[in-house]
C-alpha cells in the first residue's frame, strides 16, 4: 500500500504539471483574436478550480478507488474459495452496483459540468467587477452589483448542493445490496454448517461485514473519480488550440532589416471570423520610409486592423512588405520586435520601472536615463524611493494614466525600431501630455516611418500624408493640404464636424505644413 500511494501521488503530480504546462502553453500562443471571444473567467476557471482539483482531490480519489476494487476483489476470492457457488449471487451484486454506478454517473458528470458552467458567470462577475471598480463608484450602482453577485452565486450554490445532495442515493441502494448479498451468504453458512468450519463461517461473515462498510465510499470514489476527470477533460479542451505562426523562420533577411521602413499593402483582406464579411477590403498601399503616416476614419472603418494585420494579430489574405521583405515569410518574433507601438492602454507589469524599461536587462543604466529624460519623466523617477527600482503595482496603477503613457514612450525610444506604431496613444490624457508626446516623438522618430491612429486630428495633420478609411476601404490617401481641396472628401467633412474654430486652426496648420514642404 506504501508503494501504491507513492506511485499514484507522483503520477498525478507529474500529470498535473503535464497538463498545467500543455495548457499555459497553448493559451500564451494562441491567436489574440481567441481572447475577444472567450471570457477570461473561463480561463480563470481552468487555472483555479480544474487544476486545484487535478492536484488536491483527484489523486486521493484514484488511491481510494484502486484500495477498494482490490479490497472488492479479496472479499470475492476469499467467498468463492469456501464454496465456489457464492460466487453467482456475487456476480448479481456486481452486476446491480455496475448498474446503479453507470445510472448515477450520468447523472453526477451531467450535474458536475453544470455546477462548472454555472461557476463561470461568478467567476466573470468578480473580474469585471474587481476592474471596473472606480466606475461602479462613481456611477453609485455598488448595491446592483451586489445583488448581480448575490444571484450568481445563488445559482452556483444552488447546482453544487444539488451534486452534493445527490450521492446520497447510490448510497442508501449500496447499502440495500451488500445487505441482501450478506443475508444470503449467512443463509448457505447455515444451511451448510455441517460441512464449513466454524472458524472458515467466521472468516466470510466478517469479511463481508467488512465489504459492507468499502463498498459505499468506494462506489462514491469510482464516482468522483469520473466526475474530477471532467476537469481533465476541461483542460484538455483548451491544450490543444490552434496557434499563431512560427516564432522564428528560416528566412534569411538582411542583418540591418529594416533599413529605411517602407511598408506595402498589397490587396490586403483581413477576416476576424472566416464566417463574416472582410473587415479591410483590397487594401493597397505604400508608406515611404521615415515617412509620417495618420490614418483616421470613422468608428469601423478599419483603423486598428490595419495594426492587427501588420503585426500578424490576424493572418491576412493579400501581401504586406517591409523593405520587400514579406510578413508571412519571417517569425512572430523576428516581425513584432522590429517595430514599436503604443497602445491606447498602456501597459505596465509588476515589478521595478527599470524591468518595465528595459525587461530583458540590455541597456545600462544611462541610456534609461537618457530616455526618461527625453519624455520629462527623469525628475519624476529621482523622487521616487528606489528610482530606478521603483515598484509598480499590478497593471501600474500607482502611476497616473498619462505618466504609464510616458513609460510606454521611453520604452519606444529604448528600442530604437525603424518602425513606430501610435494606436490612439493619446486618447486618454491631458493636451499637455499629449502636445509633450508629438513633440518628443518630432525631436526623436525623425528618420524614422511613424503611424499614427488618432481621434484628434490635431494629433495627424501635420502628417506626410494622411490615410482616410471607409468600411474596410482605401477612401483617401493624399498630403493633408490636398485633402482639404476635396469639400466633398470624408477628410474634409471629419474636418468641419469639429467645430468653426477647431476647422479653421486644422485647416491653418495644414496650409502651414504645405508652406514648410516647399520651402
């Protein structure tokens, strides 16, 4: 029993890591695209609840199961030897435990994988309550959340009782059986007392006192054990997903690629679900290198697709080319690590400002503080305890959204890509962040290819060229000053719907920028 137990533990350690590790690796590598679908307390569920049963209940349950069939088998072997013809009403028991274990168990797993799909909405309810709390606040709804709570945890508890309250029935019908099985063997001792020793009548009814006493927790750790191998299942589910491209490639391109940062689209179609229409439709393009590109549009027409198809978020049908190079020839990595972008949202990770700087230790000390300097963050940092070790909090959030931006800036700088991606950086902080962030990226992305995704369009015109899209389509693509010759353009119109001030400075600056390219 000590080897089996040891056995048995290190399997299911060994296969727990196994399937944690199958798990986190297909999740990290699977398309983004998989995550705007599937609610993250989904995810949660399989990491918490699955795997937690995978490591604490499963392996207690298989020894349980494996002590009673052989225990089952022992009692069977040591009747059958006194008279060979107890073994018929044993067979029957066998048969109506099989019976009753086959009718429960679809009953328990059909319960089980309620009780799972009903945790999914708690699980969800907390995560979107937990970070949209500064909301729920200021909205004063604090009491609907609550009761929103209250409710799905109702609902779980309500399923998980159920499963609780119903294995107890297998039990009463065990104990019913093993009942009837002894009474029957007690009455073959007794009809056949003249030829079973009284010590050999002793030996069977105390075994099968004892049978008594296995067969309702083993039957209910048969049962748990089918019913835990749900989350197996589960994980399973999820270990196996279609991933993104290779990370790496074969393909041979130049050491110093990319040199000037020319981007084409060539009749590019992007499909976030292969059962819908194309978001990006025949799109056809070409961005000069060093140049400075605004892409603007209304709400759907296409905007951070354009981003999600050069990062290979989403494969595309069509070509897109770096310095001819073409994307789908080369590795995920070997693409995204030769062009920088800053998101909306920045991103920040737990633990010191110089690991969310410089996060695989490649820079010295002096080009960081180089960089922080060149955003207006360097005096900030030297207040701070620790400077440059300065612990950020999950997501940043002891940093104000424009300073986590700024954060975000030096780490573009840092890079030193050829290519620079603005994904509406600064729709969410202040003009003066904002006006500091054109400036810096002026003064430092000057040679290099820079596109901008913006709502203010005082953020874009003083662009090379601006890109103008209309569902999915190519609607214009010209310098800002021959854009606002079109009265009939999309540019125009998006122009005037600012406002008879706001037109008139856009407009200036625009005239202004034409001024400056001639001369």
């Amino acid at each position: 029993m000590i080897i089996q137990s040891i056995t048995i533990f290190l399997m299911c350690i060994k296969s727990s890591i196994n399937l944690h590790n199958r798990l986190f690796s297909s999740l990290i590598r699977v398309p983004v695209s998989f995550f705007d679908t599937i609610p993250i307390g989904r995810i949660m569920n399989r990491f918490a609840k699955d795997i937690g049963i995978i490591d604490e209940r499963l392996p207690q349950t298989v020894d349980n199961f494996l002590n009673f069939i052989v225990s089952l088998l022992g009692v069977t072997i040591i009747v059958a030897i006194t008279k060979w013809y107890l073994i018929f009403p044993a067979i029957i028991m066998f048969l109506s435990i099989i019976i009753i274990h086959r009718v429960y168990t679809i009953i328990a797993q059909d319960l089980n994988r309620y009780e799972n799909i009903a945790r999914n909405p708690l699980f969800n309810h907390m995560t979107m309550t937990l970070n949209g709390l500064s909301t729920i606040r200021s909205f004063n709804v604090s009491d609907e959340f609550i009761q929103q709570y209250y409710r799905y945890q109702n609902d779980h508890t309500a399923v998980y009782f159920t499963c609780f309250a119903s294995m107890k029935f297998p039990g009463i019908c065990l104990d019913l059986i093993c009942m009837i099985y002894m009474i029957i063997v007690i009455v073959f001792v007794m009809i056949s007392y003249e030829e079973i020793q009284s010590g050999t009548a002793g030996l069977i009814l105390t075994t099968i006192l004892g049978l008594i006493s296995l067969t309702q927790p083993g039957i209910r750790a048969t049962i748990e054990a089918e019913n835990q191998m749900i989350s197996v299942e589960r994980i399973l589910e999820y270990s196996d997903l279609e991933s993104e491209a290779p990370l790496k490639s074969d393909y041979k391109f130049p050491p110093n690629w990319p040199e000037c940062g020319r981007i084409i689209f060539d009749h590019v179609y992007l499909h976030y679900n292969q059962s819908q229409k194309p978001v990006i439709k025949d799109l056809c393009f070409e961005i000069r290198g060093s140049e400075k590109i605004g892409i603007v549009g209304r709400t759907g027409a296409g905007k951070s697709s354009i981003l999600a198809a050069l990062f290979r978020m989403v494969e595309i049908d069509g070509r897109i080319t770096i310095d001819g190079v073409d994307c789908c020839d080369i590795g995920l990595h070997e693409l995204r690590s030769k062009m920088s972008i800053i998101p909306q949202e920045p991103v920040a990770f737990i633990g010191s400002l110089r690991k969310n700087l410089d996060p695989f230790d490649e820079l010295n000390d002096d080009e960081i503080w180089d960089a922080l300097e060149k955003v207006q963050m360097k005096n900030l940092v030297n207040e701070m305890p620790g400077k440059l070790q300065y612990q950020l909090s999950e997501g940043g959030d002891n940093l104000s959204l424009g300073q986590r931006q700024l954060i975000c800036l030096a780490r573009a700088l840092l890079r030193q890509n050829k290519i620079l991606v603005l994904d509406e950086a600064t729709a969410n902080v202040d003009l003066h962040t904002d006006a500091l962030i054109q400036q810096t990226i002026r003064d430092n992305f000057n040679d290099c290819t820079v596109i901008t995704i913006a709502h203010r369009l005082n953020t874009i015109i003083d662009s090379d060229r601006i890109l103008v899209l209309d569902s999915g389509r190519l609607a214009q693509y010209d310098t800002p000053f021959n854009l606002l010759q079109d009265k009939h353009g999309i540019f125009y119109n998006l122009i005037q719907q600012t406002g008879p001030q706001m037109a008139a400075k856009l407009t200036s600056m625009a005239n202004g920028k034409k001024y400056f390219d001639i001369t």
